[in-house]
C-alpha cells in the first residue's frame, strides 16, 4: 500500500484518572470501516487498513476515532444488523487486528470509541433463532413478539424507516416480531432484564479490551410501549423530515409508543453505572426523534447519571442559516443547560454537508466557514471521514447501489452510498489508493480524485491543511472546547456568540450568507485579533466587515 508519510510524534496520553473530561469539548475522527483503507486486496476496508493509516487522523489532531461497526454480521445494513457481539467480522479481520488497531491508536494519543447497536440484532443472531422457535423457548421473550389482530393483520400502525409495517409475520411462532429497520433486524426486548444484562456484558467484553467509549445507535429506540398502542397522526405544523427522508411515510406519524418511550432512562442509569467502573471512558448517542428531539436529549444527558453526551439531527439536516443555527442553540441551552451535545454536520448516515447546504457557487468559502463553525460551537465535534477534504456526495448510478434504504426509495431518495465511498488518499493511483482490488464494494468516484489527500497535504491553502490549524487552533483556546456560549444579536444572515472559560473570553462571528455583511461589536468590547485561520476581518471603528462566509473570532 502506498501511503503518505507523516511525521506525527506520539502525543502523551494523560492518566486517565486526571482525564475523566477528555470527551467534553473533544473532536472526534469518524471512520467508516468499510471505505477507509483496503489492507488485503478485496475491495473492502478492514482493520489493518485503518490501522496502517492512523498516523494520518493524528496528524489532523483530533482526539479520538469513532469506527461504524466491526462485529459479525450478514451485512444486510452494512454491520448495523449484528449476530456476534463480540466477534469482528472476518471481512473486517479479526480480534487481534482490533487489538493491534486500539493499541496503535492509543500510542498515537487517540482514543477510540466503537459504534453499539443493541437496539436489534440480526436475525442470525443464535438469540434470535432460539426466540423464533416457539413460544417456550429460554429467549422466547428477548425479541418484541405479539399476536396478529384477529383479522390477520399487525397488532398496530408502527412503520418501519426503511419502509412498510414495523412488523413481520414469522410462521413458526404464528406471531408478528418487531423490525424498526430491515426486516432482517428484529428488536430487542429491553423490558426483559435478562436482554439488558447480555448486553451489557458485551459491553463489558469491549471495555475490557481497552475500548475508550461507546457510540450508541438509536439509543432512543430502545424502548416500545407494552400497550402497543397506535402512534397517532402527525400535526402538519409538527411535520419535520429530519430522522427519515420527505418521501418515506414513517414522517407521517408521531412516535409516541415505538420509540423515546420513560423506561429507557433507567436503562441509560445501568449503563453509565458500567461506565463509571472505567474511569475515562464515555458514551454519545444517537436521537433519532424528529417531534421531540431536544427533550430526550435533556432527559439522556442532564446530570451524571446517564449518557455523557448525545447528537440530534439539528445539524445533519435543516437549512445553513443563521436563524436556524440561532433557534437551535437557543433551545439546546435552554432544554439542557447541564447537558452536552455532540456537533456532526455529516456522517455516514446523511448527504454529505458541502453538497446538502453549498449550492451557492462559492463552495471554497462555505467550506472553511463551516470548520471554522463546528470547531467554535458549544459542544464536542464529529468530523467524518473525507470532510477535511472537502468532499461532496457522490452521484451514483442506481445499479452501483448497495444500501438497501436508497433501493427502497429510489430516485426521490438515494439511500447513504453517496457519503460512503471510499476514501481518496492518492489522486493518480488506482481506486485512489484506498484499494488494488479491480472493483471495490463502491465505486471511487472520479470527481473525488481532484481532492486526494496526496493533493492537498502540505499545501498551503488547500481545505486539509485549513482542518489542520482550525484544530490547532481550537486546541490552543480552551473556551472554544469547554466553553460556555452565549448568543449575541447580529444582523440577518450573521451569526454571533460569545464562548468563554476560566481566563478566555471569544467573540465568534459568522457570515452564514454569500454576500457580505456588517457587524456591530457590542458596546464594551474591543475584540483583539487570534490569528484564527481563515479570517481576514477586522474590527474598525467598531464594525466588524466580513466577506461572504467569512468569519471573525476575537478576544474580548
């Protein structure tokens, strides 16, 4: 594998006795398996893979890496539908490749947190084929099972996000089981305590092999209502298409009883207790709950007691608007001022945030103001995989497809493929040099090529190396990490907030807008310059002149 060399020196990892905190204000290194690095040829990412090429994340300077699943698994959805929970699976490597990964890693100063996805499994999961057989059996009740209505039909109106009835028909047991996704993902039954216990003993597998902390997938989910009872219609004024796409009639209802149901935060409470034997170590988890999206976040990470952190999709959908980033942080510090949530404009879940929001024309300056963004809002940061170089969604033709939710929907929606691609590391070097294999699981797209790391690394100006001093810069100025916030007004279009911490006090503004714009400093400061990468504004006279998408941060 040819790779670029970087001189990264290994950053002394602190006693994690004295470094408890290390996930609040942490930037956070996305990386999907599958499409990062293909070690052995196949056209797939692996283990090996990635560890060959975590000099590179250090070298960004995050904190930590997130791996999307590694277990065992009949990819179906790509390793979100488990049957080992503590097995890799083989396309991936095996138990000593994760263990030489963490190790390398933790040389590096990364800490390294792993995707769970404990609110189904696959359906060949031994658990579930047990449950299956009948209705006695010792795993009988460890999936959600009930009785057809008497005319044959699902117990209720639940929908399934990947489309049609959350329920399918199993002929063994003569009963409907409960998939929110695929039906080849059966959920868990989290009202049995003994399903908790398992799965917080394969938690436990994981912590004990030095593992940094948890990504939680639908950590909302994890719940039903025993009632069963019908979600209602959703009001037209409620409806927001944020946790399933416009076209997908899952929008259709409030999810009052499939999911966010009160039982899941005595859950959380056993598990942050697990957590809390492993000192240092943290989880953040994932809401998926376009009516009331704010409030389980309050309810999940307020107080010490359940999760450290978690992501809405605030910021993985919506308009880049300075209302609407205005409105957002205005009720994320209303409805959890104790709480912590963690930032992501792109993930491998949605279209990738330079092509969702960058229709401007002015691509070049929308991507800088968006690092500068994420890397000065109030919260810990996710960065994906490809974002520091400024990657935008991949078009792909419908027979290039694998993702079985943009099959399902195709065309109005495309399904995830397109932010899934493999990562470009060398322009002119075959499927860019992620892999040697003569077709890989996605197509490396062309256009892609034009923004290899091998392009950008060393040169001046280019997105890459803007990532790499926004971080240092971030890291620099501890009110930019673990900082309070505070909203100040601006004009139409300008987003302003103060973060401030013990000793540093930062006047951040952002232009959200393609033409340029004023800002009046408020009465009493008088910002002096950081030297933030990027900004070329300066204060005269009061007013801060910013370009179109440009930003100013300044202390005060």
């Amino acid at each position: 594998m040819s790779a670029i060399t970087m001189m990264t020196e290994p950053r002394t990892e602190p006693d994690q006795e004295l470094d408890r905190d290390w996930w609040r204000g942490a930037v956070i290194y996305q990386i999907y398996p599958r499409s990062f690095q293909d070690h052995n040829g196949d056209g797939v990412g692996d283990l090996a893979g990635i560890t060959a090429r975590l000099d590179y994340v250090a070298d960004l300077g995050v904190d930590a890496i997130w791996l999307s699943p590694v277990f065992t698994s009949p990819m179906k959805d790509f390793g979100y539908d488990v049957s080992d929970y503590r097995g890799i699976d083989p396309s991936f490597g095996t138990l000593e490749d994760f263990d030489r990964l963490v190790q390398k890693a933790h040389s590096l100063g990364l800490k390294v947190i792993i995707d769970q996805v404990i609110s189904h499994s696959s359906d060949r999961h031994p658990w579930f084929s047990e449950s299956r057989q009948n209705r006695t059996n010792q795993k009988a009740d460890w999936y959600v099972w009930a009785d057809a209505k008497p005319d044959g039909t699902p117990p209720n109106n639940w929908l399934s996000i990947f489309g049609g009835s959350a329920w399918q028909w199993d002929s063994r047991r003569m009963q409907y089981y409960l998939h929110n996704f695929l039906v080849s993902q059966p959920d868990l039954n989290f009202h049995n305590p003994d399903v908790q216990d398992a799965l917080l003993g394969d938690m436990r597998f994981w912590l004990e092999r030095g593992v940094d902390g948890f990504r939680l997938d639908t950590v909302n989910f994890y719940f039903h209502s025993l009632g069963l009872e019908s979600n209602p219609v959703v009001r037209p004024e409620d409806f927001n298409a944020s946790t399933a796409p416009a076209v997908n009639p899952y929008n259709f209802q409030e999810h009052l009883f499939d999911k966010s149901r009160p039982e899941n935060l005595d859950f959380l409470k056993r598990l942050r207790a697990l957590m809390d034997e492993y000192p240092g170590k943290t989880t953040v988890g994932e809401i998926g709950d376009s009516q009331h999206q704010l409030e389980v976040m309050a309810q999940y990470t307020s107080g010490d007691e359940r999760l450290h952190m978690a992501y809405t999709f605030d910021y993985l959908g919506g308009e880049f608007s300075a209302e609407h980033f205005r409105k957002s942080i205005a009720a994320t510090e209303a409805a959890a001022p104790d709480g912590w949530i963690c930032l992501a404009f792109s993930n491998h879940d949605v279209v990738r945030h330079v092509s969702r929001w960058a229709a401007h024309g002015q691509e070049a300056a929308f991507t800088r103001l968006a690092c500068q963004l994420i890397l000065s809002m109030r919260g810990s940061v996710c960065l994906y995989q490809g974002e520091e170089l400024g990657l935008r969604e991949a078009e792909l033709a419908f027979d290039d497809l694998v993702d079985p939710y943009g099959i399902e929907f195709w065309p109005q929606f495309k399904g995830r493929d397109g932010c899934r691609t493999p990562m470009v590391w060398q322009a002119h070097v075959r499927n860019g040099a992620f892999s040697t294999a003569e077709r890989t699981w996605l197509p490396v797209p062309a256009e892609h090529l034009i923004h290899a790391v091998d392009t950008q690394h060393g040169v001046e100006g280019s997105v890459l190396e803007f990532y790499r001093a926004m971080l240092r810069f971030r890291r620099e100025h501890p009110a930019l990490a673990k900082g309070s916030i505070e909203l100040v007004d601006g004009p139409g279009g300008v987003l302003a907030f103060i973060r401030e911490v013990e000793g540093e006090r930062l006047l951040c503004v952002f232009n959200m807008t393609d033409s340029a714009a004023e800002f009046v400093v408020p009465a009493g400061m008088e910002p002096r310059d950081l030297g933030c990468p990027g900004v070329t504004a300066a204060v005269i006279e009061g007013e801060i002149d910013l370009e179109p998408f440009g930003a100013y941060i300044g202390r005060v």
